[in-house]
C-alpha cells in the first residue's frame, strides 16, 4: 500500500499500459476521461467516472487559412466547450468534496485535455483577430499548468496520463538534429508538468522473448531521450526498466505502480 498521496505522470504511445495501471492503485477510483479507448481497458464502474467528448458544434470542421502563424478562421457560434465543460465540472466536484476520500483520482489523458484547451484558445484568438499564433501556444500552456496543479494538489493519489511523440531538439533556432521525446501538450507546460509529480515514468512494450508475450515496462530514470523521467527516492532503488505488467487481475494491486 502507499504510504502518502503520490502525483504519477505516465507518459508514452498508444498501447503501452498508462490508463491500465489505474487498476494497480488503491480504491475507490473516480476517473475523468477524454479518450475513449479508456473504456474499453479499465472496468469502470457508473459513478467512477465522467465522460468528457466532443459533442456535437464542439469542433470546427472548417479548414484553417494564414501564412506564417496567423490564423484567418472566422471564429464561430460559442466556440469549442470540452474545456470550458471539464473546468466547471472540477471546480464543481471540488467544491462539493468529491475527491475527499478517494484512494485515486485518474485524468486520461492530459493530451487530450490539452488538444481541447489549444482548440479553445485558438477560437478566442481568431475571435480578437489576433496576429500571431504563438500566443495561443504560450497562453494555452500557462493554463495548462494551473490546471494540472489543481489536480496534482487533490488529497489523494494522483494519474495523470499523457501521450509523447519525437521532437528534433533546437537552440534557438537552430536545430541540432538530436532527437528526444516531447510531452504532447501547449507550450511551456512540456516543461513545467514533469516538475509537479512525485514520479514521471516513460511506457513503452517490449517483447518477451521466452514467451512472446508483450510485457509492458517503464523507464524511471531520465535519460537523454526521455529527460524528463523521475522517480521518487523513497521507492528505493529500482530497475532501469519496471515491470508494469498485471499478471492477475483478481488482484492487480499486486503488480505494476500499486
């Protein structure tokens, strides 16, 4: 069992065990989900969780025309909601203690979330006729980061999880054609969020080979790919690599992050 209340950020493709490890942590569960895939991996009970999609007028369907990061998209009707939606519900619930006494609270994914906010304040800025779209990266990532704060500041164990792709890294405007793996949300959140959690781990699956079975491992120390990976000094001294494969899931609090 842990022992306090831990921020886990689980970062790393489609597939790799992230929205699974929800089952290894301690109970009651609430979840709020923006990828659907979610579930058809977890075993969600009615009252464990809120949907958060895209209803129907939420999404622009209508191509985007600018040249050199303006936007000339005319900004319509109320805009895009799945944010504005997901904000009212969480301060709702948090006001009303609905996350006192959980054992864990689980956001999948932050990508998703964040794929949400940018489309929102692309609208605001297309709305203010704004110039340049780097602002909707910078604004959206600052309000990326309180909102992970909140849920990252909930009084119970915390998992977040968030998708990565491969980025050339630049000085500047250089590029030095070194590749690492990137967060895959606005702005100056890709920095800010890692420094939030207790664990920051990459997933990835991995063939074993005595068996052909697909194990489903994650990276707990940093390295030049993957820098912002960081485990929490009283989890002792673990393995490069940790199993977070459930071998039983009558009792899978016996395996992976649990």
């Amino acid at each position: 069992m842990m022992p306090t209340h831990y921020r886990i950020l689980l970062a790393g493709d489609t597939g790799t065990g992230k929205t699974m490890q929800l089952e290894t942590m301690p109970k009651p569960h609430y979840a709020h989900v923006f990828d659907p895939a979610a579930h058809s991996t977890l075993r969600l009970e009615p009252g464990e969780f809120t949907d958060f999609f895209p209803q129907l007028g939420d999404l622009d369907l209508m191509p985007r025309t600018g040249i050199k990061g303006t936007s000339s998209r005319v900004a319509a009707d109320k805009g895009p909601q799945v944010y504005l939606r997901w904000a009212e519900t969480f301060n709702r619930e948090l006001e009303a203690g609905r996350f006192n006494g959980l054992g864990t609270f689980m956001l999948d994914s932050a990508t998703m979330l964040g794929m949400h906010l940018m489309e929102r304040q692309r609208w605001l800025g297309d709305k203010a006729g704004r110039q340049d779209e780097r602002q909707d990266h910078k604004f959206a990532g600052e309000t990326m980061i309180n909102a992970l704060w909140a849920v990252f500041s909930l009084p119970c164990h915390v998992l977040v999880t968030m998708h990565t792709k491969y980025a050339e890294v630049r000085v500047g405007e250089t590029k030095t054609g070194e590749l690492r793996h990137k967060l895959t949300v606005p702005g100056s959140s890709q920095l800010v969020l890692p420094r939030y959690t207790s664990a920051c781990w990459y997933t990835q699956v991995v063939e074993d080979k005595k068996t052909n079975r697909a194990r489903y491992m994650a990276l707990t120390r940093p390295q030049q790919r993957w820098p912002h990976v960081r485990s929490p000094r009283g989890w002792g001294q673990l393995e490069l690599y940790h199993d977070l494969t459930i071998e039983d899931f009558d009792h899978p609090e016996k395996f992976g992050i649990g």
